[in-house]
C-alpha cells in the first residue's frame, strides 16, 4: 500500500478519498445514526409511496459522494458545499426507481469497461487490479460488489438519459438562428442621459427619508462580512516557448521548455509543495495557522471585513474564489487555491451575520437611494424629450444623420465598438436591454425607443450590422451543432426530471427526524 502511496499522482487523489470518506462518516453517516433511533417514523422518506429505509439512503449516499469525486477530483472538497448531496440523492432514488420500472438492463461487462476506463485505477495508464483493489478496501473501504453496483446505478441512468434525449435534434434552422444570434455583430451610435447628472437639483428631508425607511427597511439589510486571514505564495509566469505550443504535461514535467522556463517551473513546483505542506500542517491545528505560517518565513495578513454582495477587489482574488471562501466557517482552514501569479491559502478569522440597521445607522444609505430614485426619473423624462427633438430634427433632412441631429440639438453622440451580443461595453457595460435593442434594429427602424441602463436612459442608432458569413457558419456548423443538441437534451433531461420528482411526491423525513434527535432548549447535547 505505501508504494502505492508513493506513486506520484495517486497520493494526492487518495488524500481526497480519505478525506471524504471522514466527511461521509462522521456527516452524515452520524446524524442518520441519532435520527434510526427515533420512533415512529423510523425512515429516510418516502417517494412514489415506498418508504425508504436508512440503511438504503445511506447506501446511495456514500454512492452519490463517491461519483461526485470521480467527476470533479481534487475539485470536491472546494465545491463540496453547493453541491446539495443529500438532495442528489432522492433524485438517485427516484431515477433508480424509473429505471427498474423501465427495465433498463447494464451488462457486467459494460461495468466492467466504465470502471477500467477510471484513471485512478490505472498505473502507466492501464488498469491495475490490485490498485482497484487496495483503493476500494483501504481507502474508500466499500465492498467491491456495492462500488460496482454504483457504477451500474450511473450507467442506468446515461441510459435513462439516452432515452429520453436522443430523438432530439434541432432543425437546420434552429441550428443557424443559434449560431447567427452568437455570432452576428453591430455597431451603435447612442446618447446616454446618465441619472447622476441631476443628482445635485435633488433634496431629500427627514421626514420623507423616514416614511421610506419605514415601508422599505429590509432593503437596507447589512449582508454577513467575514474577515479572513490569508498568505500569498508567489507564482513565476512561464514564458512561451518559441515554435512549439507548451502542453500543461510538458509544463508539469519540465520537458520542451527552455533552461530559463525549466528553473521557473521548478521553482513553482516547490512553491505548490510548501503549499501544501502548510495546508496539512494547519488542518491539524487552524488555531496555530500564523503560527505555522511564521515557520515557513512567511506571515499572514488580514482582508478586513468584506460582504459577498461587495467583495474586497483590493485582494485581487478570482470572484469564483472570493464567494468560496465566504462559505467557510470560522476557523477554518481553505485548500491551497491557484491563480495565474500566486496561491493562496485562507482562513476566516471572523464572520458577522446579516442584520437590518436602525433608520440613524441607515439615514445616509436612505438619502442615497432616493436621490438614485429621483434623479433616474429625471433622466427618463429628459431622454424622452430628446427622442422626441431628435426625430423631429431628422424629419427637417432627407439624409436622416443621426449625427449631425442630435450636434443640432446639442447632445452628446457616443459610439460602441463593433460588438457580439453578450460582450462588455465601455460605459454601458453588460446591459442586456441596450444588447437586445441594438440587435433588433434595422435598415427600416435605426433608432430606439428610450432603454434603461444601470446609470440612466440611453436613445440607440445602428450605425452598422455585420451578418454571420455563411461559410464560416458552414465550416463551423458540426462541432456547433454537437454542442447546442447537447445544450438542449441536457435542458430536455432536466425538465424531465421535474417531472419525475413532482410524480415522485417525495416527503423527506430526514429534516423532521434531524428537529427531533436536536437537544431542547436547557437540554445537554
């Protein structure tokens, strides 16, 4: 077993297992525990009307965790809190009851090929029994008939799956309006009549200030802050090689690099190890994170309270990071996390729950807020009087110039980039409205009617559309229409599963029995 430990590659992917399989032990496995003691109503839940029994949720579990593994890797342990296990789990149940209703057979030897093809049971990239073996019995320490029944499970439902989807397919058309609708691109000649531009005519009095804090009080909730400590380990930037695109395994393994990249590489490499080496010091006793920090000639430091509605954007943390880190609990210890320049290695010191402020605390927020109010009505009645100028001054021309009519009138004309729908826009941003508007216009009808934006009221003229070129839709359309059909039947299988749930009338059991086996007030746990 040590050499298998030793193996590089499988260490790691073990550590994972090991902790896992501590979460699913001393979890759930421990609250279904307290909760089979309680009487009468000695089971999970019922769905389609059968009752399910603890033993078989708890079976189907520990199956749902371990293909949340397979599939996200050493990913797990960071997204392992949205992913809603337990409720994965019904729908198992349920799938696995439509299934067995179906009489969706899988075949031994199809198990069989699924399991060879997991790379973690592999060594020099063939499967090695007595890996799968060791794997199963000492790490994820279930029998090897329930693993293979797991992965017979999730091969019913790709078979449910199939079923359900594999007659759908898009027309030609629909195949195109899809493609064209990412593709096409415009540009667009607006004036923006911006809200803040009328702020300075707008007063707002206590009194008025007070009756709106009185009737709109939970929109000045205070969302939960944390503060979190932190150390930045630093990342060197590989260059790129000349000629030759670098794989991420030739980077790995520093080959097909040049002398200077190989000893940048390798200098990172003994950064992730040192991250590491902290991040399992640190598990063992968060308490002593600085502390342990200080022995590797490092010291930590502290955001400061931060929401996640308003992320400190100082610490220059991905969002994705910044919203993972939120959900931890105090004092607890985060994975290292990688970025481009540096690793990062948290712990949230201390986390302040959401709470609605009394109107002296909030007096200044209020103010603000009316004022927005105010002056965004200014700015949509001032816009549509420009509308309206502008269409009269181009009523005077033959030549119809946007441009020239609205200098007439004074207004500013700003201009977009030649842009696709979705793509952010200096100024307007990412405002879906002004996005839609742009692309409906036309040859017959170039200019908008007023559209809203985050920061005002905007009038839009299409100064240009540049259509999909049909043989690059044509080039393209393969590999598109494989993407969009598997779009679509995984919208197709998701609606179907609401279906099924709906005709599974599940009534979980597991919240009320958790209420129950919960120590009363003035009760020792």
């Amino acid at each position: 077993m040590l050499k298998i430990l030793r193996k590089k590659g499988v260490a790691k992917k073990i550590i994972w297992f090991i902790a896992i399989i501590i979460i699913i032990s001393f979890g759930f496995f421990g609250t279904a525990s307290l909760l089979n003691n309680q009487r009468p109503s000695n089971y999970a839940g019922k769905i389609f009307g059968k009752k399910i029994s603890f033993e078989e949720f708890e079976r189907v579990y520990s199956h749902v965790t371990i293909q949340a593994l397979i599939k996200y890797g050493d990913n797990f342990n960071n997204i392992r809190e949205h992913l809603d296990l337990e409720s994965q789990t019904w729908d198992r149940l349920i799938m696995l009851h439509e299934a067995k209703k179906r009489r969706i057979k899988v075949m031994d030897a199809e198990v069989v090929k699924a399991i060879e093809e997991y790379e973690f049971f592999q060594r020099n990239g063939k499967f090695d029994p007595s890996l799968y073996d060791s794997i199963l019995r000492y790490v994820l320490r279930i029998k090897t008939r329930d693993f293979e029944e797991s992965v017979r499970a999730t091969l019913q439902f790709k078979k449910l799956y199939d079923a359900e989807t594999s007659s759908i397919f898009p027309s030609e058309d629909a195949i195109f309006q899809s493609y064209k609708k990412i593709n096409e691109k415009v540009q667009i000649s607006y004036i923006l009549v911006l809200s803040q531009d009328f702020a300075k005519q707008i007063s707002v009095n206590e009194e008025t200030a007070r009756a709106y804090y009185d009737q709109n009080k939970t929109k000045f909730q205070i969302p939960s802050t944390i503060n979190v400590e932190f150390i930045t380990l630093p990342l060197q930037e590989i260059e790129p090689e000349p000629n030759e695109e670098l794989s991420p395994e030739k980077a790995e393994k520093n080959t097909g690099l040049s002398d200077k990249n190989a000893e940048i590489q390798k200098a990172n490499n003994i950064m992730r190890e040192k991250a590491k080496d902290i991040y399992y010091e640190s598990l063992d006793k968060p308490e002593n994170f600085s502390q342990i920090v200080k022995n590797y000639n490092l010291e930590t430091q502290k955001s400061g309270f931060f929401s996640e509605e308003k992320p400190n954007l100082n610490l220059g943390w991905p969002y994705e990071f910044l919203s993972m880190v939120f959900n931890f609990k105090p004092g607890e210890i985060n994975e290292p996390f990688e970025t481009p320049n540096a690793i990062y290695i948290t712990k949230v010191v201390e986390k302040k729950g959401a709470y609605i402020p009394a109107f002296e605390e909030a007096r200044q927020s209020v103010a603000q807020e009316l004022v927005q109010i105010k002056s965004k009505e200014i700015a949509k009645k001032t816009a549509e009087e420009h509308l309206t100028a502008i269409k009269e001054e181009l009523n005077k021309t033959k030549l119809k110039d946007f441009t020239k009519s609205a200098k007439n009138l004074g207004l500013e004309i700003r201009q977009t980039p030649v842009f696709n729908r979705g793509q952010y826009l200096p100024t307007v941003g990412l405002a879906m409205d002004f996005q839609e508007t742009a692309f409906l216009l036309d040859n017959e009808n170039k200019i908008s009617d007023v559209v809203e934006i985050d920061n005002g009221y905007c009038i839009l003229h299409q100064d240009s559309y540049i259509p999909v070129e049909k043989t690059k839709f044509e080039k393209d359309k393969a590999e598109f229409a494989k993407t969009l059909i598997g779009n679509i039947r995984n919208q197709a299988f998701n609606d179907f599963l609401v279906r099924l749930r709906l005709a599974a009338k599940l009534d979980n059991n597991l919240q009320r029995l958790r209420e129950l086996s919960a120590p009363k007030e003035g009760q020792e746990e």
